[in-house]
C-alpha cells in the first residue's frame, strides 16, 4: 500500500518518496539521464575547482566565489541524486522523518547558500567595474570572509527553523510524499494539523532570498551596464565587460526563475500538476549545477586560458620526460 492508514493517535516516523511514479514504465531511462547529469555535475565542477586551484592568476575574489559556487553545486546534486537513482533503479524510497528532515535542511541550505553566493558575485562585479580603484580595498580577504560567514549565518538560522517548524507537524494520514526529494512544502501538505506557520516560514524564505538578492543583484547589473556603455571607450573593453555580465545573468536566471516559480506554487497553494512541479523541484538545482561549469569554464576567457596554459605546462613534461628517458636509454645502449 502506498497510503498510510488514517489515525490521528500516531504520527508517521517513515515516509515513501514517489519519484515521477507516471514514468514509472521508463524509470530505467529516467535513471539513466539523471546518471549522466551526475556524472557530468560531479566532472564540470570538479575540473573547474582544480584549474582555479592551480591556476595562480585565478586566485582572486571573483573565482574563489566561482570554486565555491561549483562546491556547493557538487553537495547539492549529491544530496538528492544517489537516494534519487536508487528510488527509480531499485524502488528504495523509504526514508526516515529525521532522514527526511536532514535532508530537507541540506537541500535549501546549499540552495539558500547559492543565492548568496550569486549576490555577492554580482557586488565583486559591481565593485570592479563601477569602483575600480577601491577593488583590492573593498574586496580584500577579510571582506570577502565576513561576506562568507554572512551567507552561512543567514542560510543556517532560516533553513534551521524551517525544518524546526516542519519537524513539529503531526502526520497521522498519507505517508507518500510526492517528489522525488525531501522538499519542505511536499513534506508539510501531509500534515494533518494547521499549517499556516509553516506557509508562512515558506514566504518569508523567498521575501528573504528572492525578495531581497534579486533586487540588489538586478541593481548591481543595471549600474554595471549604464558605466560600461557610459565610460568604455573601446568598443572592444565593452564587449569584454557585457560578456562578464551576460555570463553571471545566464546563472542567475536559470537558477531564481525555476526556484521561484517551485517556492511560491508550494507556499501559495497554486494548482501545478504534480509532476510538473517535481520536475521543477529537481531542474532548479541540477540545470545550474550543469551548466555551471559550461558558462564560466567555456565563456569565461582567464578560465580557459588557464585551462589551456595547464595542457601546455603539462605536455611540455611530458615531452621533457620522454626526451630525458631516451637519452638515459641511449646512454645505456652506448655504454
């Protein structure tokens, strides 16, 4: 059985996952796709740190903020996509209230953690277009960490009591939550007690997040725009500085539009089809995560010019091993 029985004197302490039970026929295919997105989240992101990391000229504000992002993009696909294979490979999908909790947290913590990252990447923008001469004092190390320790405190104390409040509800009747994670608003539509609370935990995170990052970051962007085309005087620096911009406003749409449209549907009741929306809840976190490493590996000229300077470097060893190699060989031979 899929539903639980109804019985208000107890409250369920494990739950079902039902993961696009419609596709339940091509489930294989499903798990396959949602595979090579892994693999290529895991690979991107991963790459992409290790060229920041061994790439000197890189190790700047602006792509400390891009290794973190591809950090946090790393811990968030692998929250919700191995329990998410083993659901559609296996049929695993039990899961605990305290597993589902845990979980829900991870999930809108890393979330909540990438929506600040975005904002303070569009400020190290805005500061070194608009404020160039004040970049290396703006954002110096010890800024940059304080503006770190902001995006944790904030993330940790509204994701915290978010799960608190979801962790309180009684639920006495379904125990199947549609989605194919434990996301917060799935979980709290099997509560059989008021959750008006919980709704409201639900808004003030977007008024928190999403009412607050996307108007300043919009702002930043808008500034950055009117000061290129104001004081750019080579069309050729302009290009340069739109295409900064472009790149971080394609991250930035794809990741709020989704995430936007899943929070409020949930949070204000709107009619989605179940599917729909689990497949919302799912595209919000792994389309970044994907392409992520696409837009600043590929679009981003330092990125992959210090890619192609660690090939050089490497084929140049390479090259120097084998030239020595033959030369000990033939030392050898004449010997």
């Amino acid at each position: 059985m899929l539903d639980a029985p109804l019985n208000r004197n107890l409250s369920h302490s494990s739950f079902r996952l039902r993961c696009f039970p419609e596709l339940q026929d091509r489930r294989w295919t499903l798990a396959l796709l949602f595979f090579l997105c892994f693999l290529s989240v895991l690979l991107g992101n991963c790459a992409l740190v290790y060229v920041i990391r061994r790439v000197a000229r890189l190790h700047s504000p602006m792509y400390v903020l891009v290794c973190l992002l591809c950090v946090v993009d790393v811990l968030l696909a692998s929250v919700i996509l191995p329990n998410m294979l083993l659901n559609l490979l296996l049929d695993w999908s039990h899961i605990s209230l305290a597993g589902c909790l845990i979980q829900m947290f991870s999930t809108h913590f890393l979330s909540s953690l990438e929506s600040t990252l975005l904002l303070v990447m569009a400020l190290d923008r805005y500061v070194a277009i608009c404020k160039p001469l004040r970049y290396t004092d703006v954002m110096s190390s010890s800024a940059l960490l304080k503006l770190l320790v902001f995006a944790l405190l904030r993330s940790v104390s509204i994701m915290s009591a978010l799960v608190v409040l979801a962790g309180s509800l009684w639920f006495c009747g379904s125990n199947v939550i549609q989605h194919c994670y434990c996301d917060h608003m799935a979980l709290v539509r099997l509560a059989c007690v008021s959750t008006q609370r919980n709704h409201a935990a639900g808004l003030a995170v977007i008024v928190c997040f999403v009412g607050v990052d996307i108007p300043v970051i919009f702002f930043s962007y808008v500034k950055i725009v009117q000061v290129v085309v104001r004081t750019a005087a080579a069309s050729e620096e302009r290009l340069k500085a739109l295409h900064t911009c472009s790149t971080h406003l394609m991250v930035i749409v794809c990741f709020y539009l989704v995430g936007t449209i899943t929070f409020l549907s949930g949070s204000l009741n709107i009619p989605i089809a179940t599917g729909i929306n689990t497949l919302m809840g799912v595209a919000y976190i792994l389309i970044p995560a994907t392409v992520n490493p696409i837009i600043y590996g590929v679009r981003t000229t330092e990125i992959r010019r210090g890619l192609q300077r660690m090939f050089k470097l490497r084929e140049r060893k390479i090259a120097s091993l084998t030239v020595s190699s033959g030369k000990r060989q033939t030392l050898r031979t004449s010997g």
